[in-house]
C-alpha cells in the first residue's frame, strides 16, 4: 500500500482492446478516461492498451474504477 500522500506508479495491461477489429478505442480517449477519474501522468502505449500512471488509491480500488470507466465510455 503506498504511503500517505505518496504516488505509486502502476501499468495496467487491458485484453482484448484493439485487436481484430474488435474492443476499440482511441488512446487519447482513454487517457482523458483514466484522468477523469483522478488517475495523474497517464501515458498509453501505442494502440495496445497498456497503461502507466500514478495514483496514491490501492491496488484492487484502481482495477475496479478502470474496469467500471471503460464500460461507462466505450461500451466493453
């Protein structure tokens, strides 16, 4: 658990997000997505759907508010 008031980095790899044709979405969308919600230094890479940003919320919180923000803006 990161300490009080200090930023962990962390990468979030996404499965099945612009392959085949299938689960799009634009990396810039999903930066302003993830910053939205309070996720600071988002950088994406290339179209892949891996993602690397700073929070200070644990782990398991983050998985879930990613999980529920990508189904509210893309729809997957």
């Amino acid at each position: 658990m990161p300490e009080k008031g200090r930023m962990m980095i962390y990468i979030a790899l996404l499965r099945g997000v612009n392959g085949g044709g299938r689960n799009k979405i634009k990396m810039a969308e999903l930066r302003r997505a993830l910053e939205a919600i309070g996720f600071s230094q988002v950088q994406t890479y290339i179209q892949s759907g891996n993602i690397l940003f700073e929070s200070n919320e644990r782990e398991e919180s983050l998985q879930k508010q990613t999980e529920k923000r990508i189904e509210e803006e893309f729809g997957f």
